[in-house]
C-alpha cells in the first residue's frame, strides 16, 4: 500500500444525500431482492468461482439500479458494484485515485440468500481516494439500516426513521470473545494454523455474509472480525462502521486498512484492547500474508 496524505474530516455526504442514498438502497430492495427472495428459478441461479460463489438475478438487477442511480446524483463519481468488478477485476484500479468513489455490494450474502436464508444485506461504502468515509448496511428483510460517516459515531436507524447510536461490545478476555473469521477463504497453510489456534478462543464462527457479521460487531453482538478475503465490497462498510461504533479497525500487522488493499489479514474488533489480545493470537498468520 502507498503512503497517502491524511484525508481532511469533513463528513463525505450531507444528510439529504445520506437520505437519498438509503431511499434509493432501499427501492432496489424492494423491486429488485425482496420479490426474488424465496422465489428464485433455477435460471435465476449462477456461479462464479465455484459451487459456494453464486450470483443471482436479484444482484445484477438490484447493483444495475442502484448503479445508475448514483450515476445519475453523483456524475463525477466512480460508481462500481460486486458484479461489475467481478466480470471486470480491473475497475478496482480507479478507486485509489478518485476523489469520491462507491462501492456496492447488491445482496451480501448471495449463498443464503439463494437457499431461502433471510440473512443478506446490502452494503455501500463511500471512499475518497480508496479510504472509507462513508459506510452503509441495510438489511432488506428488517428494512433497517446501519450507517456512519469518518466524522460522527456509527447509526442504527429503523423502519420508522428513528435513529440510535450502536457501540461495541465491553472488552473480554480470549477465552470469552465470540468472533467471525473466513477460514474456509484461506491458503491451506494458515487454514491449519488458525484451527490449532481456535480451542483458546471462546467461540468462532462465520455467517456467510458479512453485512451481518459486522452489523452484530457494530451493535456488540460480536468481538471481532478476522478475514484474508479483502474484497472492498465486503469490508470497506463494515470496517468504517465498526471503527465509528468505538471499534478497532487495522490491518493485522497494524497498518491502515483502505479498499485498495489486497493482501494481508483485516482485522476489525469492538475495542482497542481486544484487537491487541487476537491480534497477538494470531500473530503467526503475517508470516505468510
């Protein structure tokens, strides 16, 4: 990663443009996810990578909506979805040098979504040149939303428009953290130190879907979030959110975490404190990041 000039803290979006990006998520979710949930055809079923790494047509339908529609407020900004880079790898070379830029994440979550699983989400980060200052995860089944910008603590906003602060989780020690790591998106070598590593750790698990997993760090459900798999669309939200809801958000050798950032481990965590104890703990996967 190149050294880059602090960013000034000014908030990214105004509320009437927040507003406006919530109302146009949540369209996409009602005319273009909800309908299809439960009531895919087996055309509507495809996969990328392999079996476990599915698309749908309710995620090329809900990013081309929400795509043209930021195209349309926001004319000068890079605007790319999951699908997009996936067909495209490398539009992800412009995000480190646009000014403003989004990053869409249609249905988070794909693999549950197309089983009839009601956890998947929608997720939007903001970056200005690839460092997240605005993060959104709206969640289509409880049409709610968590959000924060680099300037103001993380959002739990409701249905009805009603708005709370979410703070993280109370510091534990190792034996009792409850987190989410990506083992099974690991090379081989750090899958096998990670399981020798688990019995110390209170308990670890994975949702496949990392809307989820970082809306329950964020609301202090869940310690931390370890994971090699640094596809911007999954984190750059949920990094930014987490660190606003009075987390801790690095990389695993302590280095800035942005969405140009390919390699390495991201760690995020509910505090400074528990970041240091799994940080330590799984030290040993550096060596091979």
């Amino acid at each position: 990663m190149t050294d880059q000039l602090p960013m000034p803290v000014t908030a990214p979006l105004t509320n009437a443009q927040k507003t406006q990006l919530l109302n146009l998520v949540r369209r996409a979710a009602r005319a273009e996810i909800m309908p299809r949930f439960r009531s895919l055809d087996a055309g509507d079923i495809d996969t990328k990578k392999d079996q476990n790494d599915l698309v749908t047509a309710a995620d090329t339908a809900a990013e081309a909506m929400i795509t043209r529609g930021l195209q349309m407020a926001f004319p000068h900004a890079l605007v790319i979805g999951e699908e997009a880079i996936s067909a495209k790898p490398d539009l992800m070379d412009g995000v480190g040098e646009a000014e403003l830029s989004f990053i869409i994440d249609p249905v988070d979550g794909t693999f549950n979504f197309a089983h009839g699983m009601p956890l998947f989400g929608t997720m939007v980060a903001v970056c200005r040149f690839g460092q997240p200052v605005f993060g959104l995860i709206y969640d289509p089944v409880g049409d709610d939303v968590i959000m924060a910008d680099n300037t103001s603590p993380a959002l739990w906003q409701t249905v009805k428009g009603r708005q709370k602060p979410v703070h993280t989780a109370a510091p534990k020690s190792l034996g009792k953290l409850y987190g989410y790591m990506h083992i099974r998106l690991m090379p081989q070598a750090d899958r096998a130190l990670t399981f020798a590593k688990l019995n110390e750790v209170g308990n670890v698990s994975s949702l496949r879907c990392s809307a989820h997993e970082y809306r329950l760090l964020a609301t202090g459900g869940a310690d931390f979030v370890l994971t090699g798999n640094l596809n911007a669309w999954d984190h750059a939200a949920g990094a930014l959110i987490c660190a606003q809801a009075g987390g801790k958000t690095a990389m695993l050798d302590g280095s800035v975490y942005d969405a140009t950032t390919s390699s390495g481990y991201l760690l995020c965590a509910s505090s400074d404190q528990v970041w240091d104890t799994v940080a330590a703990h799984f030290a040993e996967l550096m060596s091979d990041a």
